[in-house]
C-alpha cells in the first residue's frame, strides 16, 4: 500500500541547531580573527537585512574573511539529538521533504554536511528564497502526486498560519526554538501542535491519526496511536485523583504505578490517546483482545478534565475505532457498571446494543459492524 502522508521539515533551528552555530562561529572568529562580538552581531544583521536570510559572501567580506570558513563548518555537530533518525522513522510511513529558507548555495553545503541529504535524497530537498510562495507551490505539486495528509514543521509560526489559510486540513507543527520561539501566530488555532524539539514532532507524526474539534470552538485535539512516557505519567497522575474513575473502573489498580501500567499494557493492549496542542492527555481508548461470542475484542474508554463533559467522548470513539478496524478483524464488545448510567448513554448512542447481564451486575454490551 502506498502511503499518502507526506512531511514537509524545515531545517534551521528545527533539524540543526542554528542558535549553536551562531555561537560556534563567534567563538571560533573571537579566538582565531580576534573579532568582538558586536561586530559580529552587527555585521551578522547585515547580511540578513535585504532578504531575510543570511548572504555568507556578503558577511565574509564585511568580517575580512574568506567564505570558506563558514562552509567548512562542521555541521553534522549541530544537528539536533536524533534527528536522521527521525527522518528515517518519517520515511517509513511517508515520504519526507526538507523545505528550508536560504542563499542555495549555503543551504546546500549546510544540509549536505550534516547528512540531511543522504538522509533524505537530493530531489526531495527544495531552497526558497521566499518561504510564503514558495511553500504554496510545494504544497500543491504535493498534492498533485497523490499526498493528501500533510504535515509541516517550522519554527516560525506565521509559515505554519499561511499553510492554515491555504490549506485548511493541513497538520501544522510548531518546533519553538530560537529567535521566534515566542513569536506567538495571530491565528494561534494554525498551530496544530507545539513542542520545543523536532524528536517530540517526529513522534507526534509518526503516531498520528486525526484531529477533532472541540464542540462550539477552534480547539483541535489529536487522536495518536499509542502512549509515550509522559502520557503515562499523566495517566497515572490522572487515576490517583479522579473520583469518578475510582468508582466506576478498576484503573486504580491497573494504574496505580509504572509497574502495574506497565504489566497491564504486557497483556496485547492496542492503545490510542487523546491529546492537546501541547502533548498534554486527555483522554485514553484500548482494545483488548478478549473473545465473547463471536466479538473477539474488548474496548474501553476514558476521558480527563478539561475534556470530560466536553461533547468529544463520541468524536474519539469514531476516530478510534474507524482506525482500529483498518488492521483488526472481529467484533469488539464492552462490559459497563449497570449503575453507570452516563456511560451507558454514550455507547448506545454510539450503537452498541445491549445483550445481557454479568453475575456481578454489570452489563455486556457488544457493537455490530
């Protein structure tokens, strides 16, 4: 099956650390050039200021240097901690395309001596001089092979809300590193998700399958297969204090530390979570396979404040199991508290039919295809 994802990285202060490099060079200017470092600044704006990024030739003759000393540095150094490795994850599941701001002829040497290149291939490496148009132009010939869920990565959140404008369905994630890291979007529900390292977008790419809105609002939440360690943090933080899951679920003890999670999810769980713009849970679904009958899987639901209450239980209900059943046969079945009255609600409405009771009162519920 060909894959019809496609991920559209940035690379300055996304995939390498351009902050680091600005700093490596003045450093190494100060001790070998004795230049100061208000020069440096100076001159560094001014080779920036006609075109919004940096001209290597026009700072070298303003410094007296000549331009090899930028092209020679050694930038693999200043790559961001798994960054090729991320790649590779992405290329499993899509394909990847370095879209990066520039003067071509330093970009190039840059993303081919830190290794992005080979990362990625040559032809999927595309140099602008002008991110707004030329991020329309890209997003189209994409869409045009065929890539209908896409995703970008940028650390500067106004190319995220001009992908937004165009393209409404597009997953825009907003790596805040650097200069612009609060540099906050007018439109801030352009921002699909923030983190503050590429390692964390990647894995947000990897694991994603939907957004949903929030009833009577702009707030997008993401549906992502799995949970990461932070989320079971959260989980378990989320079990020891909420009343109403003490009550009515047996988590306290399927949750109460990393040890009984962690022998829980050893038992073949199939895990989705639900999480905020800014990878926070609030909410949690799984299967379990577990025959009844002919329904060969359990399933279970939980959602968290804020979300609770919300109007979004069914959303993540549909998202989910439309998911699941992509790559599992076999009806899934549910066993709820008969004094659980809400819960009973949600799931009929959801169409799953109630088919008899347990000997400990509880009611066996089942969903037919």
């Amino acid at each position: 099956m060909i894959s019809n994802k496609a991920f559209i990285l940035d690379v300055d202060n996304t995939l390498i650390n351009t902050e680091g490099l600005k700093a490596y060079w003045f450093e190494t200017l100060h001790s070998h050039y004795k230049i100061r470092k208000a020069d440096y600044i100076k001159e560094y704006k001014a080779a920036k200021s006609s075109t919004g990024f940096l001209n290597i030739g026009k700072l070298s003759k303003n410094l007296h240097i000549k331009d090899n000393f930028f092209y020679e540095t050694p930038f693999k150094k200043f790559l961001f901690k798994n960054s090729l490795i991320d790649i590779k994850k992405l290329q499993k599941v899509g394909k990847v395309i370095i879209f990066s701001l520039g003067d071509k002829k330093y970009q190039i040497i840059k993303i081919k001596g830190s290794g992005i290149e080979k990362a990625v291939g040559k032809k999927n490496i595309v140099i602008v001089q002008n991110k707004k148009s030329g991020l329309k132009k890209l997003i189209n010939r994409i869409k045009k092979n065929g890539y209908s869920e896409i995703s970008i990565v940028d650390d500067i959140a106004y190319i995220l809300v001009e992908a937004q404008k165009n393209y409404p369905q597009i997953i825009t994630i907003w790596v805040r590193y650097g200069k612009y890291k609060n540099r906050f979007p007018l439109i801030r529900s352009a921002v699909t998700f923030e983190t503050d390292n590429f390692d964390s977008a990647a894995n947000y790419m990897q694991r994603f399958v939907a957004n949903i809105r929030l009833p009577k609002s702009k707030i997008k939440l993401t549906v992502l297969k799995d949970i990461d360690e932070k989320q079971i943090q959260e989980l378990i933080s989320f079990t020891k204090g909420d009343n109403k899951i003490k009550k009515f679920t047996h988590d306290y003890e399927r949750f109460k530390n990393l040890k009984t999670f962690s022998t829980w999810r050893n038992r073949k769980k199939i895990i989705y979570t639900l999480i905020n713009k800014w990878g926070r849970l609030q909410g949690i679904i799984w299967f379990s396979k577990k025959s009844f009958k002919k329904y060969k899987f359990t399933f279970a639901i939980r959602t968290y404040p804020p979300t609770r209450g919300k109007g979004l239980a069914k959303q993540f209900m549909n998202t989910t199991i439309l998911d699941f059943r992509k790559n599992n046969k076999g009806g899934i079945w549910l066993k709820t508290e008969e004094k659980n009255s809400r819960a009973d609600k949600l799931y009929e409405n959801f169409g799953f039919k109630k088919i008899s009771k347990t000997e400990g009162g509880g009611i066996v519920m089942v969903l037919p295809r």
